[in-house]
C-alpha cells in the first residue's frame, strides 16, 4: 500500500466515511472510488477528483473534530 492511499484511508477514518459514502457524495461508483484511492486511476481528471476527495474529507474530519 503506497503512502498517499494509507494517508487517504486515515483521513476517511478520522472523517468517518467509507468509500461508499465518497461514491454517493460525488455520483460515482464505489469501484471507481477503490480504484482513486488505491492509485489505479491515472491521468488529470483523476488527479483532479482525488483532490476534490481530499478537500472534502479534510472538511467532513474537521467538522467531525468540532461535534465531538
């Protein structure tokens, strides 16, 4: 497992999501999803969507910190 996906996978923990829930969020599939995170989808559309994942999920971790 490369870096990025483990610090993909900490930031979906600490947002409280799952790759089914990213799927839903942005209209995708949950293949699709798997296939982001673990680094099988290349090329700038790819690269632009795992940034929009990452933006959400740092939002969905730090709204999650404020609830608690």
């Amino acid at each position: 497992m490369s870096e990025e996906t483990k610090s993909l996978k900490h930031l979906m923990v600490d947002a409280d999501t799952n790759q089914s829930q990213i799927a839903k969020q942005f209209g995708w599939s949950d293949g699709y999803v798997s296939r982001l995170i673990r680094g099988g989808e290349l090329g700038p559309a790819a690269k632009k969507n795992k940034q929009l994942v990452v933006n959400w999920l740092e939002f969905k971790a730090e709204k999650t910190k404020i609830e608690l």
